[in-house]
C-alpha cells in the first residue's frame, strides 16, 4: 500500500539513523515522556475514583439514604412506613432510636452510637443482614433468659476491642437513669450480645451497635421513635425522593439525605482527584515540550532537505503537514502504550489487592482502582490534543523556510 507522500517522509525523519540518531533518541525521549505521563494520568484517575466509589458504596450500604423526622413526633411508626413506601422509588422504610452510650466489658470500656432497629425492617433499609459475622439480627428480638435487658449486635473492631463474643454480657450507662435526691443518676444496664458484624467501614465497625426499639426506649427514656429511615431503588434519586416526601406529605416532614450528610466528605475527595489529575498532567506537558524541542532540532537539521523539497514543488502546507504527523505520531504512539499501560496495571493492582492501606485512617483495607470510561476517553483525547498543539511552532517555521537562504552555501 502507498503512503501519502507527507506521512513517508515523516517516517523517514522520525526513524533516522547514522547522521541523524541523535535526532531519534530525542524521539524516542518524547514518546516515552507522553507514555509516562499518560499511565500516571489513567493511574491517578483509576485510585481517587476506585476509593472514592468504595467508600460511597460502603457508606450507603452501612447507612439509610434518607433520613425522615416528623415535627409532631412519630407515634405509629408502622402507618407512618407503609405511607413513606407509597413514595415513588422508595424500596424500605425503617423505624429508628438514635443514641449515645458508654459500654463496658470485662476487659475494657469504649463509646457507642446506639441505634434502636425493628429487626424485621432494618434489612430493608441497610445492608446490616448481609454484613453479620456471627449469630443473628433477630436475635435483638428474642427475649433473654438471665434477666439482661435485651441483646445487642456490635461492631467486630468494638466487640473486639471489648474482649466479647456471641453469649457475653456487657454494661451499657447512658444519660438517662434514675431520679434522686442528687439528681439523675445513670445505672448500669446489662445487655447479652447476640451477634457481630462488619460493614466494611472501621468508622461503623469500631464505634456501632444495635438493640431493639423496646431496649433502646428504656436506655434513653424514649417513648416513641426518633425518625423513620428509607432506602431507594437508585441512590442518585435519593435528593429528588428526599424532597418529594416534604412536597406529597407537608412540611412537618424535613428529610436529609445521604449525599447532604456526607457532601465534605465528597467534596475533598472531588477536589483531591482534580488537584491530583492537574498535578500528574504537568508529565504530558513536560512531554509536550520535549516534543517541541524534537521538532526544532529536526527543522534545524534538516534545513537543506527542506528546501529541496520546496524547489521540487512542495508546497508549504505539505512541509507543515510532515511534521505535525511526525509529532502526532510521537503523542499517538506514546499515548496508547501508556493508556494500555494504564488499563493492565490498574486491572493487576484491584484484581490481587497489592496496595493495602490502613482501614482506621481512610476506612477501607486497600486501594481499589476503577478506570470510567469517560475518564479514560478524556485523557487519551487531552494528551493527543496536547501533542498536536506542540506541533504548530515548529512546523509553521519549517513551512516558512526560504529554499534560497537555505540552499545558498551547500
């Protein structure tokens, strides 16, 4: 197959060789710079939205995607759900007590966030059934026989923290107590763990627990629920929904959704990914550079074949039109290697786990690496985009050449 005549002689130039090696190992130089810089690009990319899209995932399974109050108070929890489940997209609906406690064991005593659950409808609203490493959730519901107040479902890093398995007691103090002549004391109130579990957070596993709506009335003097919690069929509708159930059920409804609860959060790691993103571009950019050196060196190089080829007819189009395919050549080239690069890493490093974190620090045990496709497309089209624009300087003067200056002393 015959190669237009502007893409041979671009060939020639980028593969030289005797006189002109030094002109491809700057080439060559310059294409490993674009390759770098763009698995470094896919890479970055890959880890803050792999960990940002673990940590939203866990944090939506471990937690309602919203959150209703009712400003009279929620009497009858039960018509209160069956109402919340007739709003569109609404799949679970969950009573809930919410609380602080002091809970203690035979080896050490730690702080607790106490949610009082309806066992039968918590698994519609969390992923808390599936994350159970021992014993059960209804095990909240079943009476205990050696007079404990109820069961309680921990944490694994709590309840090991605590020294406790399935079958031990522990003591839980919170505010409310009894009344006295010094005024509220709080007692000591025995409770039997009846399971563990692991939602993958260390944030929940080290510092939750669950009872029962009955315990958690008599923990904190409560004589009626706090919220009702809902899970919807898309957690991206989950501000729309929130704001449905105010508009279809009036304004003693307010609601607060998982993306309103967590924006700080999402926003530094939004704002960390582009910080990163911009800070690994600045690769392809030096890349960029070298391939505009590359170019000069090979315009001052090749001054007299230039001319020639003017004087032969070459129009300074065509002359344009050689070096910018010589230097999109280079970015092409460099950018696929390192966006193939990027993908099989990225797959090798997620696969087998390799880089392991600490899960108290940043929630969760290693880092995923999750390349979108969108993400993946805009880096290829912004490095090749880079490259052609560092073309244009070089090959402009190369189609400005006089054939006679350059021909006049050979």
């Amino acid at each position: 197959m015959d190669l237009p005549f502007e893409l041979h002689v671009a060939l020639r130039y980028l593969l030289a060789k005797r006189k002109q090696a030094f002109i491809s190992v700057i080439s060559l130089i310059s294409t490993l710079g674009v390759t770098v810089g763009v698995m470094a690009l896919v890479i970055a990319l890959a880890l803050m939205t792999g960990l940002q899209g673990e940590i939203r995932d866990r944090i939506v399974g471990a937690n309602p995607h919203i959150y209703v109050w009712k400003t009279s108070g929620i009497e009858d929890y039960h018509a209160e759900a069956a109402k919340l489940r007739q709003i569109p997209h609404v799949i679970g609906a969950a009573p809930a007590i919410l609380g602080k406690a002091l809970i203690s064991a035979s080896r050490s005593e730690d702080f607790v966030n106490l949610t009082g659950s309806d066992a039968t409808l918590e698994a519609g609203v969390t992923d808390l059934r599936k994350a159970m490493q021992s014993g059960q959730l209804e095990g909240l519901e079943a009476d205990t026989e050696d007079g404990a107040l109820g069961g309680i479902l921990l944490g694994k890093d709590l309840a090991r923290g605590l020294g406790v398995a399935v079958g031990d007691s522990v003591q839980v103090v919170t505010p409310h107590g009894t009344l006295s002549p010094m005024g509220m004391v709080p007692v000591p109130r025995r409770l039997r763990v009846v399971g563990t579990f692991s939602l993958g957070l260390y944030e929940f596993d080290n510092t939750t627990g669950f009872v029962s709506l009955d315990v958690a009335k008599r923990l904190f003097g409560k004589d009626q629920i706090d919220l009702i919690q809902l899970r919807v069929d898309d957690i991206w509708r989950a501000s729309e929904v929130a704001r449905s159930v105010t508009a279809k059920l009036g304004d003693q409804y307010f609601t607060q959704d998982w993306s309103e609860m967590n924006r700080s959060l999402f926003s530094a790691l939004w704002l960390e990914k582009i910080a990163i993103s911009l800070t690994i571009g600045l690769i392809v950019m030096v890349a960029a550079l070298n391939i505009i050196a590359s170019l000069i060196l090979l315009v001052m190089e090749k001054n007299r074949d230039i001319a020639i080829l003017k004087t032969m007819g070459a129009s300074a189009r065509s002359v344009t039109t050689i070096f910018m395919l010589q230097g999109l050549i280079i970015g092409i080239t460099g950018t696929s290697i390192g966006g193939l690069g990027g993908l099989v890493l990225c797959h090798v490093l997620d696969t087998y786990k390799l880089i392991k974190i600490s899960a108290d620090v940043y929630q969760v045990a290693y880092v995923p690496f999750v390349v979108l496709p969108f993400d993946f497309t805009l880096v290829i089209i912004s490095a090749v985009v880079i490259c052609f624009v560092a073309t244009i300087y070089p090959s402009r003067q190369a189609s400005r050449l006089d054939p006679v200056q350059a021909l006049r002393f050979e």
